[in-house]
C-alpha cells in the first residue's frame, strides 16, 4: 500500500486486481504482446505502473475481465487468482 509517498507491508490487507496482475507479470519472461486496454470501459483506470503486466496478461487471453471491464481496482479473489495462475500453463 503506498501512504504518503512511502510502500507499507500489509499481508492481511485486500489486494487489487492490478497488483495481482503486475506481481504475476513480473514472474513472466518478457516479449508478450500487449493488448489494447480501451476495449475496457474501464481500462484507462489501470495505474501507470500496473499498464506493462495488465496488458500482456490481457494480450495473452489469461485475463480477459466481465461485464465489459477489467476491473483494476477492485479487490480480487483467490479463485481470480487462481484462474489466472492456471491460464499461464
């Protein structure tokens, strides 16, 4: 969680779509291609950090969202985790 400019450790706090995404992208070998976020109603809400990872995970069908959006900032679940952890094999 980032807090007045600084990262604290929460490991009993929500995560974040995105966040799950970008850690899960990090492990990837790079060279995907990256997918275009505006078929998203809400794909402009993906923090600039976040953009990378989102889009290859998007670009590569392991995350294709619901109802029309990807939803970023919205806390995930361990079953979303756990689809999209499967998807990369």
């Amino acid at each position: 969680t980032a807090r007045d400019g600084k990262l604290y450790f929460n490991p009993t706090g929500a995560i974040s779509r995105q966040e799950v995404m970008t850690m899960i992208g990090r492990t990837q070998i790079r060279g995907f291609a990256e997918a275009d976020l505006s078929v998203f109603e809400d794909g402009s809400q993906t923090a600039s950090w976040a953009l990378p990872y989102v889009k290859t995970l998007v670009g590569q069908q392991i995350v294709s969202g619901y109802s029309g959006k990807l939803w970023p900032k919205d806390p995930v679940t361990r079953a979303q985790v756990a689809a999209i952890i499967t998807g990369l094999y």
